[in-house]
C-alpha cells in the first residue's frame, strides 16, 4: 500500500526526539500539545501544574507565569486571533547518533519543543479551538482536508445547528408578527 501513512511514518521516526529519555512520537506530541492547551484548571494552581508535569515526566516543572503566557500565546495562534503570539521556554538541539533533534529538560521545553516538530511536519495548521463559547477545546483535526470545525460534531456541533435553527426560527416567527 502506497499512502501517506508510511511517508507520515517514516516522517515520525525522523522527528521523534528524546524527552529526559522518553523517545518521542508524533503522536505522543499531539497529544502533549492538546492535553497542555485543554489545561484550563491545572494552571490555576502551582500544584496542580506540578502534578500535571509529574504524572507526564516532563522533568522540572516550569514557571507557572511562563507556562500560562506560553498556553495563552499558543491558543491565540491557533485561533488567530490578535493575542500574544510569543511563547518562551529552554529547548536544546541535542546530537543523537549523528541527528539533531529537540530536547529539554523541563514542562514547558517540552510542549514547546513537541509544538515546533509538529509545525515542521506540516500538522501545526490541524491544531483547531473549538469555536463554540462554553466549549472553547482545543482539538486535532484529523480529516483528510481539515474541514473540521467543532471538537466533536455530536455534542458542540448539534447544539450549534439547533441553536441557528431555534434563532431561525424565532426569526420567522417575529416577521410573521409584524407582518
Ligand atoms: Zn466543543
């Protein structure tokens, strides 16, 4: 089989990093990247942010600040919207067998380390925000032609395509009224 899969493959095994002696995934940095962009109580508190950084052995965990300028510059660039659009954090470029690849040795090296691998694989354009406003999470667009606009069709996209219909409709009724 020819696809884009086996490209994507051997893509990632070029990619992939060592992170405190994790090796490191496409996947894996996905899934990084969203769980730390959906952190939307875990910065709330220094401990909470520890613990998030403990349970992913991330190493040292980073300034608490920095980790939410970075997580609100790195929503604001994927929304493109007109926030901070500079994150802050220590990468290395470590030389494994003979490649450079991007390590670190703290939280936020990592996240931001993972979001630069992914842009370099083309897949930074698939990091979405839910659109909808008590939703607002962050998703990965895996459609072929990342035509995906809510993080899941069945809860925010129902509730928007009834929400137009109810304001469609409550529209007609008010011309009907006046008419
Ligand atoms: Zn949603």
């Amino acid at each position: 089989m020819h696809s884009s899969d086996g490209l994507t493959a051997a893509r990632r095994d070029a990619y992939s990093g060592g992170v405190t002696g994790l090796t490191v995934g496409w996947d894996h940095d996905v899934e990084l990247l969203l769980d730390f962009l959906n952190t939307r109580h875990v910065l709330d508190s220094e401990a909470s942010w520890r613990a998030w950084v403990t349970e992913r052995g991330l190493g040292r965990s980073s300034e608490i600040t920095q980790a939410r300028a970075a997580r609100a510059a790195l929503r604001s660039s994927i929304e493109g919207s007109s926030g901070p659009q500079t994150a802050a954090g220590v990468v290395h470029i470590e030389l494994t067998d003979g490649v450079p690849v991007l390590s670190s040795s703290d939280a936020l090296g990592a996240v931001l380390a993972a979001s630069a691998r992914l842009a370099v694989l083309g897949s930074w354009e698939r990091f979405k925000i839910c659109p909808a406003d008590d939703c607002q999470r962050a998703f990965f667009d895996r459609s072929r032609n990342r035509s995906r606009t809510w993080c899941s069709m069945q809860v925010c996209g129902n509730r928007e395509k009834a929400r137009t219909f109810r304001k469609r409709t409550r529209a007609q009724n008010s011309t009907l009224a006046t008419v």
